[in-house]
C-alpha cells in the first residue's frame, strides 16, 4: 500500500528543511581522520549523536574468538582495527510494522599523497553540487542520511511502528568484520538498507574479495656479481605474471553468472603494494606483494584461497629459482563470498516505489565489483538486503566527493521507505 500522498509531502518536505542540517552534520564526519585504527572518535560523535535522538545505545569491542570462527571473517592481524561498534536503537510504542537494520561504515582509506588533492582531503570543502573530503562519499553522507531520514519523521511528530537498527560500523574497507559483529551480535530485522553510494540504484549483486601477501626471498650479493645470487623482486614479478593467469582463469567462468556474464572483466586482480630489497647496488633479498582479488558469487572464500595457493606453488616448483626458497602466500585482509540480492522481495519494491515518488522513475539495478556490507546479511541472515545511495565521486581516490541534490533525493527516498516499511505511529511524550 502507497502513502498518503499528503503524508508523503510532508515528509519529502521534512527532509528537504532538514537538509542544511545534515550537509553540517556530514560535514562534521568528514573532518574526523577515521583511517583503519583511528576511528575512535568518531565512533564516540556516532554514538553522541544517536544518544541525543533517544535512541536506546549499545557499543561493543570486536569479539576476535568468535570472528575466528566464523567463515565470512576476514584475518585478524597487528593493522585490525580495536573501534568500537555502535548501535542505536528505535523501540515503537506497539510493534505493528516490519522491524528495519539501516546500516553504515564510518572507517576510510588512506588519503595518498596530499600534493595531488585539490583541497585537503579533511577539509569538508562544498562548491557548487559538491562536498569534498574522504569519507564523504564512501560512506559519510550515507551513514548521515540513515540518521536524517529519521529525524525527518520525528519533526512531523512520526516515528517508525517497528523496532529500527541504526548501525555504524568499522572495518568495512579492509575485512568487513565490523559488520560481521553486528550480525554475531544478534542483532538482526526484517530487512537491511546499507546506504553505500550507488549512484541511485539498488545493487542486484557484487563480488567477494580476498586480501593476500606473497613474500619472495633471494640470495643477495653485489650487483657486480648479480648472477651467481637470486632477485627476489624478479622473482616477484614472475609471480605476478602466474596470478594474472589465475585472473583470466577466473574470468572465463563469468559466462555462468547470469549478473556478470555482460561485464567485460569482474574478476579483477589488483597489485595494492609492494616493497623489496634494502640498496639499488646490491640484488635484492626479499620482496613482499600485496594483493586483492575477486571472487565471483558462489566461490567461497576458502576455494578461492586454496586456488591461489596451489597456483603459487606450482609456479614455484618449476621456477628454477623460486623452487629452492618456495614463496610463501599469507592471507591478511577481506576472506568474503560475493552474493546475488534475490528478486521479488517486498522491502525491494517498497524502496524503488520510494525511490520512484522522489525521481519520478524506477531505480535501475546494478552491480558492483566492489566489497560490501550487505553480503553479510544478505547471505548470514538471509534477509532482503538493499544497497542503495548516492551519486558521489573519487572513492577511493583524490578529491572524493558526495553529490548534494543526489544526497537529499536519496535521503527523501529512504524516509519515505522507512514510513511505509515500518509503518508509522506518533511519538507521545
């Protein structure tokens, strides 16, 4: 059943007076520096902010002992982030409507070199359509339009007839644990919304990830002499050359895959970093490559990881060099299994009705060849999962950006799909 198109108006309208306060609100996430294990503080102005809304709060550490043991958890290592989780909880006065997690991560990556950013990347910087900054795309608005869509109802005098979930999490960008938690936590609704930027579509499915380092040892000696030791980088680049087989390999199966058949390259192997040797005249003893690969939906984790071992290790058995001091393959991030939003869901129909009321036409679906949050509820909970949010630019990149109008359409959107998936009651004193 539609809104009451007056009671739609209102809140397209609430959203819309609101909004000066949200883009300050975004503003003031972006100027927290959340990189991978700093990510404290803004962890506290999440929970601060959900506190003063009346929200019923919990925080809580990584739990590694039960992370461990769970498959979808990605390796803990020195670089894991010790943040905590923080969520916020909306009780109805009379659970009549269907109960709802809106989810966020509030981590970042690095900046990069910050010669290359037109402003600097914490300095929430708006001109024209546009507010940079990293973390403004990827996710800070979203995580703030989760927050708004609310407040948009409470100023009518409104809030959702259900029981919602507003989660901020860490970890997102280097193993997805931190969402993992919420779910090990048990905390769990009748539907998801991860408001990752979409570019206005609700994503139909994405890919897994897995994080790996290769690390080659040689035999150093004098550059004049090169030929009697092993180059260690040589012997890295060769490596290299074996995985981007495996990458093609991976490739030729996306024919049965009926979301990925029609892209060109899913499977995408990306050399992250790397570093050897210790001086430009001496052959190098060591060289450490760090990897992220691709998985399609439905090779697990585990498959994947044995794949790429064996690949190395074969390699290296016929190498005449890397055959005497075997490679060694440790995995250190992202151990994630892509999955497929099954179609036909009634919170998926409710969102793009949402969405059609603000821009006048249906969300297109998409699919994404980056990680998500949203395969941990969508394949641990098995419950209808929709990642959908903005326009924004740069992710992952320099002068990261969030798009404002697009900003304030998704807002009105997820407000609109809050009321009528949740339904309404008003909030008595």
């Amino acid at each position: 059943m539609a809104l009451n198109p007056a009671l739609r108006d209102k809140i397209i309208a609430a959203v819309d007076k609101g909004f000066d306060a949200q883009v300050k609100f975004t503003q003031d996430m972006v100027r927290h520096v959340s990189t991978r294990g700093n990510e404290h503080t803004m962890q506290d102005f999440m929970f601060r902010a959900m506190k003063t809304r009346g929200y019923k709060m919990e925080r809580f550490e990584m739990d590694r002992a039960a992370l461990g043991h769970h498959p979808g958890a990605g390796a803990w290592d020195d670089l894991h982030s010790t943040a905590p989780i923080v969520v916020g909880t909306h009780y109805p006065r009379e659970e009549k409507g269907r109960s709802l997690i809106m989810q966020g991560h509030v981590d970042v990556v690095p900046e990069g070199p910050l010669d290359m950013w037109a402003t600097p990347p914490y300095d929430p910087v708006i001109q024209g359509d546009w507010m940079q900054g990293r973390g403004a795309g990827d996710m800070k608005a979203g995580c703030a339009s989760n927050i708004f869509a609310l407040d948009a109802l409470k100023s009518l005098g409104l809030q959702p007839a259900a029981t919602v979930y507003l989660q901020s999490v860490v970890e997102e960008e280097s193993t997805g644990d931190g969402a993992l938690m919420t779910h090990l936590r048990g905390y769990k609704a009748d539907a998801v919304v991860v408001s990752e930027p979409s570019h206005e579509t609700i994503t139909r499915a994405n890919i897994g990830v897995v994080w790996f380092q290769v690390e080659v040892r040689g035999v150093p000696v004098h550059v004049q002499r090169m030929g009697t030791g092993a180059n260690a980088i040589d012997g890295a680049y060769r490596i290299i050359g074996e995985l981007r087989k495996l990458e093609a390999k991976w490739n030729a199966t996306k024919d049965q895959h009926e979301h990925f058949k029609n892209i060109e390259k899913p499977v995408n192997l990306n050399i992250g970093k790397i570093a050897g040797g210790d001086w430009a005249s001496s052959v190098p003893a060591w060289c450490k490559v760090d990897f992220r690969i691709s998985l399609l939906p439905g090779k697990t984790a585990e498959a994947a990881k044995k794949e790429i071992t064996d690949c190395v290790a074969a390699f290296a058995h016929q190498d005449p060099f890397l055959s005497n001091i075997p490679p060694t393959v440790t995995f250190n991030g992202f151990q994630a299994e892509g999955y497929e939003l099954k179609p036909g869901s009634d919170a998926e129909a409710t969102l793009a009705a949402a969405h059609e009321a603000v821009f006048g036409q249906k969300p297109k679906p998409e699919i994404s060849l980056a990680y998500l949050d949203s395969r941990v509820y969508a394949l641990f909970d098995n419950v209808p999962t929709l990642n959908y949010g903005c326009i924004s630019r740069g992710v992952h990149g320099f002068d990261e950006g969030v798009n404002l109008p697009s900003l304030k359409k998704t807002t009105t959107a997820l407000a609109l799909f809050i009321a009528e998936w949740c339904g309404v009651e008003e909030i008595k004193a």
